[in-house]
C-alpha cells in the first residue's frame, strides 16, 4: 500500500517532517503546493495523480485512523464510491460543541436538500474511490474549499455511480481539538458554493453526460 501526502502550501514545516519519513513502513511520496489552494483543490489534484485501483484520502490531522481503510475497500468492492459516515458509529465521549454540532446538522440537511441525496453525513474527511470513479468525479470538481465533499456526492449522483457508507469513528484525541473553521461565516460560504454547484450544473460547466 502506497500512500501520496498533501501539503497544501503550509510554512510550519508539515512537508519536511514527512520528508524526514515519519510514516515509517510505508511507501509514502509527497506532494508539496507552493501556496494554499485550499482543501478541495489538495485532494482534487492528489486524486488526478494517484495511480492505483483503489484511492482514498484521510485528513491530515489522523482524526480518523488507518483501521478504516479495509472496510473502505471492503465497501469499494460492491461501490464505486465509499464514505465515512460518523453518525454510523459511536463517538467520544463529550463529542462537539452543541453549536458546532448544530451548524455541522443544518450544513449537511442543506446540502440534502439542495443536491437531492440524503446522506446523513457529507463531511467526514474519509472516503475512496475507484480508480474509474476517481477519474469522473476528479477532472469535473470545481470546488476549492470544504464544501467539496457535498460537491462530489452530487456529481456521483448526476453520473449514476454507486455510493456506500462505512463508520467513521473520530479518535478521541480529536474530538477536543478546536475547529480552525469559523463556523457562521464559512456556512454562508458555503450556501454560496452549494448555489455555484447548482449553477454550473445548470449551465452545463460539469460536462454531464
């Protein structure tokens, strides 16, 4: 199992630390952006250049550990697209704020509405696809921020790929981390997007078969 990181254009000195091979045991390249682009923009061109049947990307921060990768590829074998889903599973103990759990419920119910599926989580930073899949959803995404997630799922609805759901479990190490995500601005943001994906869709701008 190979396994690409991401850098997207940090300066705390996140690229060095992975080229000084702290994912000992694996065969891990790196991939260092020269600014931030942000998140959707990182896994978009990772995805484009990963070479490999299966392709799934975890977030940086490991709130989500390697044990989820053989129910993801378990799923992968029946789907063409799998996703963590943390309602799926128990979580920590203390969980997230009520605010942030709150606005995290009224992003994903927003994102159902507006986009036609009903998946009751959209955002965990823990999914994979097929090689073919990949492909598809990779050279049509636009998004550049979080709220690419939605995005992706859209786009595998509109292109008839099948979508299945495995739990995510949130370690408990990150469960008390602050978000760096501010929260009520970064929702209108993303209604923006969720109106942008409707737009381009609309005018044709994904090349929808």
């Amino acid at each position: 199992m190979s396994a690409l990181v991401v850098d997207d254009g940090s300066t705390d000195g996140t690229a060095e630390a992975f080229r000084r091979g702290i994912l000992g045991g694996w065969r891990a390249s790196l991939m260092a952006l020269p600014t931030n682009g942000g998140k959707g923009r990182a896994v978009r061109l990772a995805c484009l250049r990963a070479k490999a049947d299966f392709i799934i990307f975890i977030d940086g921060d490991l709130a989500y550990s390697f044990d989820h990768i053989a129910p993801l590829l378990d799923s992968l074998k029946k789907h063409d697209v799998a996703i963590g889903s943390r309602s799926m599973a128990p979580q920590s103990q203390g969980g997230l704020p009520a605010r942030r759990a709150f606005l995290g419920w009224g992003f994903n119910r927003l994102a159902c509405l507006l986009f036609g599926f009903d998946y009751p989580d959209t955002q965990a930073g823990l999914k994979g696809f097929t090689a073919e899949a990949a492909r598809k959803l990779f050279s049509r995404q636009k998004l550049n921020d979080f709220a690419f997630d939605a995005e992706l799922l859209y786009l595998a609805k509109k292109l008839g790929l099948r979508v299945g759901q495995v739990p995510a479990q949130v370690s408990s190490e990150h469960t008390y981390k602050t978000s760096q995500v501010k929260l009520l601005v970064d929702s209108l943001l993303c209604l923006k997007d969720f109106l942008l994906v409707r737009w381009w869709s609309a005018t044709g701008a994904y090349k929808l078969p």
